[in-house]
C-alpha cells in the first residue's frame, strides 16, 4: 500500500498527463462500447449467445471468418519476412524507397484501395485483360467477388502491420552473431535458418497476431470484393444492427468476436514466451 | 441584487415559462436549419434543385442534406433522444417497420395535403410517399443485339439462350417475385407468395450471379465495366449509366415498382418543419422537377403535366410501363420481410 503511494507521489506528474487521455477512452469508447455489449444480455438471459453460439448461419460465418483470417495471416507472413529481410539489409536509400512503397498505399483510404482492386480483378479488369491479350487464358479468372479478391484485397492492406513488427526485430538482430556462426562452419542458409530466423521469430509472431487479430474484425473489403457470396462476421454484424434492428444478437456476436480475438492473441503471446523460453 | 438585474432574472423565468406553457410555440420557432437524410449521390441533387431551393426561398430555413437511410442510425437517433434528422428517406417495408416499433411522427394532414395522390397513398399516417421506384431488368445491348434480347425473367433464367455472368440485389425482395414469374406465376398473382417455390427456382440461377449487389450506384456500375451482362437495378441508375453514354438497356416489361416513403423521426425537434419540408414535397410542378433529372416520379397525379414528354418513357408510372409491371404487396413484406432476410443470408452463402 505504501508502496503503491510512493509510486503515486513519484508517478504523479504521469499520473496526470495519463488522466486527460484515460477519461477521453473512458467516455467516450468505454462507456458506449460497454453500453453496446449490455445489449446482448438485455432480457436478463443468455439467449442471443446462445443463438450466436448454436445457430448454423453464425457458426458457418465464424468458421468463415477464422479461415479468412488464417489465410491472409499465412500469405502477409510468406510475402511479409523476405520483404522485412530486404528492407533490413539494403542501403538506406532503398529501404527508404522501399518504405515510401510499403507505406504509400498504408496511407490511402482502404475504401480507395479496395475499389482499386474492382478495376484490377475484375473479370473484364486490367489483369484479366493483360493475360486474355497474351493469350495465357482463354477464360476470364474469377479473381474478384468471391474468397479470392477479399484475401487479395485484405493481404494488401494488411501487410504493413506484418512487416513492421518483423523489420523492427530484424534491425535489432546482431549481424556478428551470423559472422560467428559461419566461422564456426555454418553454411550461409544454415545460419540464417538456425541463427537468423529463430532470433526473429517475436516479430513474426507479433506481425502475425496483429494481422490475424485485424482480419477477425474486417468489414469494408469483404463488403466489396466478396460479391455478398463471402461473409465475413463484421459485415454480418453491421447486417444486424443496419439491417435487422437487431442489437441484442448483434451485440452478442461483437462480444464472442472480441473475445475470439483476445484468446487467439493471448495464444500467440503464450506461444512466444514459451518459445523464447526454449532458446 | 439590483432591480436590472433582479428583471433579467425574471425575464428569464418569463421566458422560461412560457416556453414550457406553449411548446407548440416553441416547436414552430424557426430554427437556422434542417437535416434530410435521403440516398445521396446524384439524387441529392435533385432534391435540391427541385424540394429543398423551394424550401429554403418559402421559409427562410437552410436545408443541409446527409445519407444514407439508416434504419439502426434512425432507432439509435429516437431511442437516445438525440435527433439530428428533421425527414429521412427510408425504404417503404423499413419505414413501416419504423411505424410499429413507434419510431415515427404522424403525418399532419393539415400540413401535407395529399387529396391529389392515390387513395391508397392518402391513407398511410406515418409515411409520406415521396416517389416511385422500379427494380427493373439491364443488359449490355453490345452483347445482346436486337432481336437477341432479353425481355422476361425466364429469359433472365435461360442461361443457354442469353449466356453470361449476372448481378442481382443481396436481398430477397424482389427477387423472390421475380423468381416466381419466371417459374410462370402470373405477375398480377404474386401475392401470397410461393417461398419455396421461389428459392427452388432461384437455386436454378444461383450458380450465373457472380455479384450479389448491396448499392444501387454498384448495380449499375457492374454493367458498365462489363462484370455482367445482364442484371437488375433501380431505373434511375440505369438511366443516369444510359446518360452517360453505357451500352445498357433496361426492360419494363415484369419488373417491380415500389414506393419511396420519407418520415419524420419521433420526437424530432424540428418536427413543424419537418411537416413543411413534407408539404413542399407534394407539389406536382416541383416533382416535375425533380424526375426530370433522376426520373423517379412524384405521386402526385397532376406530376405527369410537369414531366419532360422525352424524360416520360423512362418512368415507372407511365402509362406504358406501369401496365407492365407489378406492385409491390407492402404487407406480404412487412409481416415476412423478416423471415425471408433470415433465409435469404442463410441461402446465399450456402454452397
């Protein structure tokens, strides 16, 4: 308790600049956010989880979801770390050229880059139309208004926040340690295998919670490249509230969604430390 | 305390009681201005071209527009009191669902004189029908020349005959009618419908509808950038893709008409206005107007007068169109419109 007041006193002037920001959060996010999710237990019974939790329709679109979300965490991961890598190792003017490319489109509307991504895909789009010229297909690919186009779309938005986390940890790493252990007879691929890699290993865990996390909660690029044939549970969730009037299993939904999605990163976050552990 | 200062006070009190005694005083106090939410796009302005210059020259109120119609957004704005909207667009099953959960003001029939509007339009008490609107069916004429074109929705259906991708509504309003029409029900016997009849028929053409459309501004878009070659829409915006030169047709013949209702939020605190914004909309020269530019008509019957004779044939209610097509049962829909929603996701993203 002393302890707790000594830190108090010690903490006082972070204590106060903290505040300002906290009663913001808690006004203004916490509060209608905890009002939101009282929805779903209004009637005083568990009724909406229940449905949420047993209805095949929302069973069908959280399998959905989660599998969405594994796939465009897989691909920002294979196309994330080599990306990471080069930005690590180039000279500075390219890592700045490389970020300039990794971050433009990081700073545009996603709505813009998803609508972007109509004109690409689509079945009479600049790629299709690229490789019906070059006679490489003879049948237009159905790259937009299905799983693929909202992964495509989801992967391109998502994968700066996989390769930031995996460059930053990459930067840190001690490039002696790979000199070591080639003199000590590794071959190149084996010390970046059994050096190199186990070393980032936390941002690629990091990267991938955060893109697995984001996907779980998607909306606006499924809404638009799924062709209403994918859905995804954010965008059943706006269905209820939009168009069901329907908050209570709405909100029952957003609750299991979030607690998805705290479990998933709790996981991870298992995962890593266990991992660190065994190093 | 001084005696100025002691008459302010009391002034203030005054001021205070009366405007507790007399509301109806304080609801006609000219604010500066009113929100109407409707669909945005190139409708908004022709809602002000047409309704809200008028408005705004007649009362002196200025006239801000926002969208889109929102159902959660309208009960979340009635429920929490905090009412921004003064008239909102909805569409007609969602504003009759608003009526029974008692999210609306009633229409003042001393305000708004709907005399010269269909019977059967007169009698709704919390819903103003501002409009007409028809789901009709598209095709690119380039890929379905004269003589090879679509004209029914077994057509639609026949995939041999008239080949290619095809968009529809992510809803099943309409498209369970025009399911059933294809089966062969007769248009005008629609109604009470046939439910199974009508998913088994559209399982037949789930498989050629690469797009499910959620936008009116997508369903048209689709056609232009040739993802499909045949679809369906609301006429406006085929007619506004046609405008700017798209290879599209649009077919009369079998299609929907609906109306457009606009209500007033309950306990919108504007509401005297709100009523007014009503009552100029009712006005048949300035519906003229207005489906001149997006040729949705108004419902008042002397509109027709107003109209441009070229902007006519693209009219739901005219004359020629209108006897082909079929109204939509507002009823059939309110009482199922919320099973049907269930179903229809549940359908749709089944494999």
């Amino acid at each position: 308790m002393s302890a707790g007041l000594l830190g108090l006193r010690r903490d006082g002037p972070a204590i106060a600049m903290g505040t300002v920001p906290l009663l913001f959060l808690l006004l203004l996010f916490v509060y209608p956010v905890a009002r939101l999710l009282s929805f779903s237990v209004e009637g005083g019974n568990f009724a909406h989880f229940e449905k949420a939790l047993t209805d095949g329709l929302y069973v069908q679109v959280f399998l959905e979801t989660l599998r969405i979300a594994l796939i465009v965490a897989a691909i920002c991961l294979v196309l994330g770390y080599p990306l990471a890598y080069g930005l690590a190792i180039a000279s500075p003017l390219w890592a700045t050229i490389g970020f300039a490319f990794l971050l433009l489109p990081f700073w545009t509307s996603v709505l813009v880059r998803t609508y972007a991504w109509m004109i690409l895909l689509g079945r009479n789009g600049l790629l299709n139309r690229t490789l019906l010229d070059l006679g490489i297909i003879d049948q237009p690919l159905a790259l937009l208004h299905n799983r693929t186009g909202v992964i495509i779309g989801m992967v391109h938005v998502l994968l700066p926040y996989m390769v930031f986390p995996i460059y930053s940890v990459m930067r840190r790493v001690d490039r002696q340690l790979l000199s070591a252990a080639e003199g000590l007879g590794a071959s190149p691929t084996q010390a970046f295998r059994r050096v190199f890699v186990p070393l980032t290993l936390p941002g690629v865990f990091a990267g991938a919670t955060l893109v697995f996390v984001i996907s779980l909660g998607f909306f606006i690029t499924p809404a638009l490249l799924g062709g209403g044939r994918v859905m995804m549970i954010g965008v059943q969730i706006e269905r209820l509230v939009r168009q069901f009037l329907d908050w209570g299993l709405a909100a029952a939904v957003a609750i299991i969604l979030l607690a998805a999605a705290l479990g998933i990163a709790a996981l991870l976050r298992r995962l890593l430390r266990g991992d660190l552990t065994w190093s | 305390m001084t005696i100025s200062k002691m008459a302010w006070l009391g002034g203030v009190a005054l001021a205070a009681a009366v405007a507790w005694a007399v509301p109806v005083a304080a609801q006609t106090a000219k604010p500066a201005q009113i929100v109407v939410n409707a669909s945005g796009g190139a409708q908004a302005a022709a809602l002000r071209k047409s309704f809200y210059e008028e408005f705004e020259k007649r009362f002196g109120i200025r006239v801000v527009d926002s969208s889109p119609p929102d159902m959660g957004k309208l009960r979340a704005m009635v429920t929490t009191g905090n009412i921004e909207w003064a008239v909102t667009e909805l569409n007609v099953e969602d504003a009759m669902l608003a009526q029974e959960q008692g999210l609306l003001e009633p229409i003042d029939p001393k305000i708004v004189d709907r005399s010269r509007f269909p019977a059967n339009l007169q009698g709704r008490t919390h819903i103003f029908t501002r409009s007409a609107y028809s789901t009709v069916m598209g095709y690119r004429n380039d890929i379905f020349p004269a003589g090879k074109r679509p004209t029914t929705w077994a057509d639609f259906w026949n995939v041999k005959d008239f080949p290619g991708p095809r968009a529809m509504q992510n809803s099943p309003i309409d498209n369970l009618e025009f399911a059933l029409i294809a089966d062969g029900v007769d248009k005008d016997k629609l109604y009470p419908l046939d439910v199974e009849r009508a998913f088994k028929k559209l399982d037949q053409i789930k498989p050629h509808v690469t797009v499910w459309w959620t936008t009116g501004a997508q369903s048209a878009q689709l056609l232009i950038d040739k993802e499909v070659v045949l679809g369906t829409a609301w006429n406006g915006r085929y007619y506004a893709a046609i405008q700017q030169g798209a290879p599209i047709n649009m077919e009369w013949n079998q299609a929907g008409i609906k109306e457009s209702a606009f209500v007033i939020p309950k306990g919108a605190k504007d509401a005297h206005w709100a009523q007014q914004m009503l009552s100029v909309m009712t006005d048949p020269k300035l519906q003229g107007i207005y489906a001149n530019i997006v040729t949705y008509p108004g419902l008042n019957l002397d509109a027709t007068q107003y109209t441009d004779p070229k902007i006519q044939p693209f009219l739901p209610t005219h004359k020629d169109n209108l006897s082909r097509q079929w109204w939509q049962d507002v009823d059939w829909w309110v009482k199922n419109g919320k099973t049907m929603q269930d179903r229809w996701s549940r359908w749709v993203i089944a494999k």
